[in-house]
C-alpha cells in the first residue's frame, strides 16, 4: 500500500527527504537520540509517510520513539538542509515541533520504542549544547527558545 511508504526519493542527482522530528524541553534539557556507531546526537523524529500530514507524522514518530504520548504545542522551525553523505547529495526538508508530553515524562524510553540497538534516547543540557561535537541539528546550539513563538526558516549547505 503506498500510504506507508516513507516520502524519500532518489534521483539522477541525488536523494529528497521529506521529514518531521520534535523538541522536547525538560529541565532545561532537550531529549534527543544518541547513536554509538557514529558518535552523534539527533532529534527525535524520522520521515512523513505518503500522505501523512507533518503533525501526524510527528506524534507518531514521537510515541514509536519514546514510548510515551505527546501533543503538538506548536512549530518551531522548517529546516533546508543540503548535504553529502556516502559520496550521495541529499537535499531535506524537515519541520520541527515543539512537543508537550500527554504521559508522564519519566516513563520515556522504558516501554517498547523504536530505536536500533545503537541508539539510545538522552537529555542533554540545553547550556551545554555549543561544546557538543556531533549534534544535528547544529542550530540547536544557537537557536532552541521555548519562549520563541515564531517560525524560523533555516537553510543549511554543508
């Protein structure tokens, strides 16, 4: 069924990403995913699906993630990213939210979540973000406000 395919494609070119991932603020720390194998730091989240509105998508990728529920509080950022990976050009476009938890907070990560065994789910200060080496995205480190009510668009060429 094609309603379940994830929105990424290839090309001649390169590779298109069409995804979602979210912000959660706790204590002064943002809950992000951290991968062993490559040594970096990631928001939660992953792609929208074929027909699959970015707000569904991403209460979706936040509960297979995390284990627990969430609502939308609000859109922070759409991000225009274009990079190479694997000698591949991509070109993404993510849409990231705010997210307010529905569940208890500390119930995260301790039900069935969709992680690889090299990722595990981590609350990193928020302070402490600019001396982090391989954190994506890098404008966490410069931009996260949970007073912002505004959308920031942000383009980023590596």
């Amino acid at each position: 069924m094609l309603e379940s395919r994830d929105i990424t494609f290839c090309t001649n070119e390169g590779v298109f990403n069409f995804r979602v991932a979210a912000i959660i603020l706790h204590n002064s720390k943002v809950l992000m995913v951290y991968n062993r194998n490559i040594d970096q730091y990631y928001s939660v989240g992953g792609r929208c699906k074929l027909r699959e509105n970015t707000e569904n998508a991403i209460i979706r990728e936040c509960r297979e993630e995390t284990g627990i529920n969430f609502e939308i509080d609000r859109l922070g950022f759409i991000h225009e990213s274009f990079f190479e990976e694997n000698g591949r050009k991509y070109h993404e476009i993510s849409f990231f939210y705010y997210m307010n938890p529905l569940d208890d907070i500390s119930l995260i990560g301790k039900n069935k979540v969709d992680l690889c065994e090299c990722e595990n789910l981590v609350w990193v200060d928020v302070n402490e973000l600019s001396g982090t080496e391989r954190f994506y995205p890098e404008f966490f480190k410069t931009e996260l406000n949970p007073e912002c009510r505004e959308i920031k668009h942000i383009i980023t060429v590596e």
